[in-house]
C-alpha cells in the first residue's frame, strides 16, 4: 500500500503540447484527470485553475499548421491524480 514514489504537485497552468512552456513531463508520467464545473473532461489539452479554464480542441477547424484551433471554457477547474 505504501507508494514509494512519490507524485509531483499538479501545476497551476498544464500543457500536452511538448512545445509550451507550461508542460511539465514529469505530470505526464501518471494518469490525470480534470474536472470542469464538477464534470470530468477527457479532452483537455491545456488548463488553468487559478483562471477558472479549460481549452479543448474544435470538432474539424484546423490552423495553418494543421493543428486543431483550441476554444476556452470558462469554469471550476481541478485537476487530480486518478
């Protein structure tokens, strides 16, 4: 039962993307989840919790580099180890 290694703290502002300055590789070691507005999201690509923000990808809209746009929600943000 004792967890020898122990979980980094979940940052205030996360990132997937491997290029923003607001990823953390270490938090992408475990299983996270996030929950706006008390329901859980599984398409999340960037949060901030002191903002109260999720951003998340738009259903077919790319950018110029074929990337995904991302469209903020605004709500109650936590994130957690699951």
């Amino acid at each position: 039962m004792n967890d020898t290694k122990s979980l980094p703290d979940l940052p205030d502002r996360l990132s997937v993307n491997s290029r923003s300055p607001h990823h953390v590789a270490e938090v992408f070691e475990h299983d996270i989840g996030i929950l706006l507005n008390d329901k859980e999201r599984f398409d999340v690509e960037e949060y901030c919790i002191s903002e109260g923000w999720v951003k998340v990808p738009s259903k077919k809209a790319l950018d110029r580099r074929g990337q995904p746009l991302l469209m903020t929600i605004k709500g109650t943000v936590k994130a957690f180890y699951r």
